[in-house]
C-alpha cells in the first residue's frame, strides 16, 4: 500500500526540512509545491509564468494551475509508493481533487501533520532567510549565518533573498494562509486526519515526533 502524507502549515513552519527528513524515514520521496512551481518559473513554462505572476505578489497560485503541476509530477513513476507532500493542499478544492488523484491508485492521505507556528515567530523566520544563487544553500541572519556575510560558505556564491521573504510580502502571505488555507485545516480534522504539533520545538525533536506518528498512522 503506498503511503501519503501531507505536511500542512502557514509560510516559514519548517514544513520542507520536515518533509525531507520524514520522507527518507518512510523510504518514499518529498514533493515539494514550491520547488514545483519554481522548477516550471525557472523553464518559463506556460504554467511556470502564470504561476510566477502570483507568487511574485505573495498570493497563492490558482488551484487549476496548482493541481495540473502536482498531478503531472505525482503520475512520475518514483511516486509509486508514496510521497510526504509539502505545501500541498493548500485549498479545499485541492484538498479534494488530491483524495480523486490518489483514489484512482487505490490509495489516499494516510496523515495530515499541521505543523503550528505563531505569526511573530514566522515572520522572524522568513524575513531573515537568504540563499545563495549557485545551489540554493539557506542561511538565516540569526540561526543560520555565513562566515562572511553576503556569500555561500559551501559554493562563494552571492546570497539573495527571494521576493517572497521580504518583510513585506511575508506579513501579506502569513495573511493569504490564514484567510484561505486554514479551512483545509478542518476539512483533515472532520475526516480525523489531522495531528497537530508544536512547530517552535527543536528541530530534531519535531521529526522525531513526526516519525512517530507517522508509523503510528500509516504503517508500512
């Protein structure tokens, strides 16, 4: 039986560290909505482009583009067994068009993890998170510095911030979450579903917990 879990919280919860470290407990791949969308923002695809023309803004990338990106990549055959979804669903509508996609192979969310974080917290978070241009590598002006500012300690090269982490477009896409995706919340906790966990613990002790659950859960 393949096993599918979502990660499921606001900008900044820690959600893509998670989903890597669960992922390669559970022996299936992540599938990561916003390295999705970059990767078609990066080929100028037809999608790619309409999806930049939100994200750039802050707001979220419409379902019907969302969902054609997400089944495309989940149809690929190393999903076969299973995926940690990160940043998907995000909607109700996507919610439901994922429970189609996965029914149709016999198979269907095993455990929703809503990884909470408060607001103060998530905005100190993002707004502080650079990346170099090379390969991608995080750094964080408090928890996470390089060596020398304004350089990658791995690659040398320059680190940028992503339009989306700017103190500004942080503050209005923590308020896109709460006013849009929060009804997925109950949507997961009416099917029982949902587990909820304290984002602002440790790192290790957070996957450690997930893990947990997780084989709880959904057994192998």
């Amino acid at each position: 039986m393949a096993r599918f879990v979502v990660l499921f919280g606001p900008p900044g919860a820690g959600k893509g560290t998670q989903a890597r470290g669960l992922a390669e407990a559970m022996g299936v791949p992540p599938m990561s909505s916003g390295d999705l969308f970059r990767a078609h923002v990066g080929t100028e695809s037809d999608l790619g482009k309409l999806a930049k023309s939100y994200l750039d803004k802050g707001m979220l990338v419409p379902d019907d583009v969302t969902i054609q990106m997400v089944a495309e990549r989940l149809a690929q055959p190393e999903f076969r067994q299973g995926a940690v979804l990160d940043g998907f669903p995000r909607t109700v509508a996507q919610a439901e068009a994922l429970q189609e996609l996965l029914a149709k192979r016999g198979a269907s969310v095993g455990m929703v993890a809503d990884i909470r974080v408060s607001p103060e917290t998530l905005v100190r978070r993002l707004s502080g998170r650079w990346m170099c241009q090379a390969h991608g590598h995080i750094y964080h002006t408090q928890n996470h510095p390089p060596a020398s500012p304004g350089v990658c300690d791995i690659d040398g090269s320059p680190l940028v911030q992503r339009d989306d982490d700017r103190p500004e477009t942080v503050e209005k896409r923590i308020q896109v979450y709460l006013d849009q995706t929060a009804p997925v919340e109950q949507y997961y906790r009416e099917r029982g579903l949902l587990y909820e966990i304290d984002g602002e613990q440790p790192m290790e002790r957070l996957t450690e917990s997930l893990i947990r659950e997780t084989d709880r859960r959904v057994p192998a």
